[in-house]
C-alpha cells in the first residue's frame, strides 16, 4: 500500500456495506490504485455540515439557489493545504494526477480516452441512473438510518410534490419501466461485445473509468435491491453483469 492519509467520506445505512452508486465509484478506483485510506461514515442529513465544516465544496445548486452537498467527498491531508475534494469524477481524476501508478497501461482515465469517457458517463446518467427513483425509491428509503429516513421523505416529496409511495411505480407501469432500463443495459453489453469478450471490463483486465461508474451502479443495486433490482439485472444479457461485478470483486473492500 501507498502511504497516503486519505479521509474518505460515505454514506452510513442500516446495510453492512456502502449503498450509493457515486461512493463506490470512488472506493472503487482507491482500491484499484491500492491507496491507503481511512472512511469516515456520514449520515444524509449531516453530509452539508461536514463538509461545510471540513471546506469540502458543495457539487450542485438546489432550487432555491443554496448550495448542494454531496458524497463521495475525500479530503488528502498529504499535501499542504490538504486538497479538499467532491464529485466523484473530478476526485478520480485528482487521484490519478496526484498518485499515477508508474504503468501507464493501469490509468483509469487516460488523457487519450477522456472524451469517450465523458460519452459513456452520460449515457449511463441519463439512460440509467435518473431513471432509477421510480422502481428503487423505497428501497432506497428501507436501507437508510432511521435519522435519513426523515430526511429523505421530507425532502424528496418536497421536490416532487407527492408521497415517496406515489412516486413509486406499480404494476404494469413498474414493469415497462423496467423495459426501458433493461434495453439501456442491452446496449451497453453490445458494445462491450464489440470488445471480443476477453475481458468482462471495458479494457481488458485492468479498471477503467467506465468500470468505476458502471460497477458502483451495479453494486448499488446489489445492495440497496438484492431482492428485485439485482434479481433482474442477474437475469439479464446471458449474466453478463454477475460476471462483470465479480470481475470487480478484488476491489470492493470496504476500509
Ligand atoms: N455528481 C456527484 C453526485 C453525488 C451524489 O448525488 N451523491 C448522493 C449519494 S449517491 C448524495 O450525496 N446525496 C445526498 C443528498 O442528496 O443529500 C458525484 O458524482 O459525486
């Protein structure tokens, strides 16, 4: 291991291991490049006065114009002034100009591949992950603490002027939904195969940006719905994605 002093920060739930697809993405590419560093485990409600108090920078602006805050943050206390970071892009890519590993075929985002990089992250975004809050969000709602339940009901039917049990599609809706999900998931598997199949990861054996985001989405659903989400996504392109979380396997401790 690099001798690092890292402060990862996470979200905290009921489950024994992290739920949020953004924080996996991080401690994804930390393991891969073997960096030593510490989690500290931040509950929702309390993710704005952390960072605010660690100067952490907010990743967004609410509707009201305040400052969004967010996880995965990581504070390096290696340099001086410590770098304070947020937005797991933009943290993946401090690492790897921070902490370069001396083979460059290992690089998560080559400089080469950084334009395609940001293609496939939006695809993912906008096929994927925005559509997730109608089939996921009481799962979601079930694994965190009793404290973040508050938070999270009051705050997302705010933002949605209905009850979090509205949101949620049932029935056929919640079926076609579920289409929909799995022909963005049918894509991404065809272009992999455009790869020859050597690898269940976009390059080869070694990880890439792409893997960080699509393995912590991934992981996401193990944990937050072992029981519909994961179920489904097990069962579909010929077990393409149980292979490919396992192909990841090797960097998913949780420190
Ligand atoms: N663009 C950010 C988004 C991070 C994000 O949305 N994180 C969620 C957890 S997956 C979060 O912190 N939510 C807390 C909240 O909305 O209050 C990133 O890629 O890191």
């Amino acid at each position: 291991m690099t001798a690092t002093n890292i402060i990862f920060l996470d979200i905290i739930t009921v489950l024994p291991a992290p739920f949020s697809p953004n924080t996996w993405k991080v401690r994804l590419a930390l393991n891969y490049k073997k960096l030593a560093y510490e989690t500290r485990w931040v509950e929702t409600t309390d993710i704005a006065s952390v960072c605010k108090a660690l100067g952490i920078p907010p990743t967004s602006t609410l509707p009201d114009g305040t400052p969004k805050y967010t996880l995965p943050a990581l504070v390096d206390n290696n340099p001086s002034p410590p770098a304070l970071l947020s937005d797991s892009t933009p943290i993946i890519e401090y690492l790897e100009r921070t902490y370069p590993d001396p083979d460059s075929s290992r690089a998560l985002c080559p400089p080469i591949s950084r334009a395609l990089l940001a293609l496939f992250e939006y695809h993912v975004a906008h096929s994927i992950t925005a559509q997730l809050l109608p089939v996921m969000v009481m799962h979601m709602y079930d694994k965190k603490t009793p404290r973040d339940r508050i938070h999270f009901r009051k705050r997302t039917e705010a933002a949605f002027g209905k009850k979090l049990e509205d949101i949620e599609l049932r029935g056929k809706e919640r079926e076609e939904h579920w289409n929909k999900i799995e022909g963005a998931f049918d894509l991404l598997a065809t272009f992999m195969q455009a790869g020859g199949g050597a690898s269940e990861l976009f390059t080869g054996s070694n990880l890439s940006l792409a893997d960080c985001t699509l393995g912590g989405l991934l992981l996401a659903f193990r944990y937050i719905s072992p029981d519909e989400a994961w179920i489904k996504v097990s069962s579909w392109n010929n077990g393409k994605w149980v292979r490919y979380v396992a192909a990841l396997e090797e960097w998913t401790d949780v420190v």
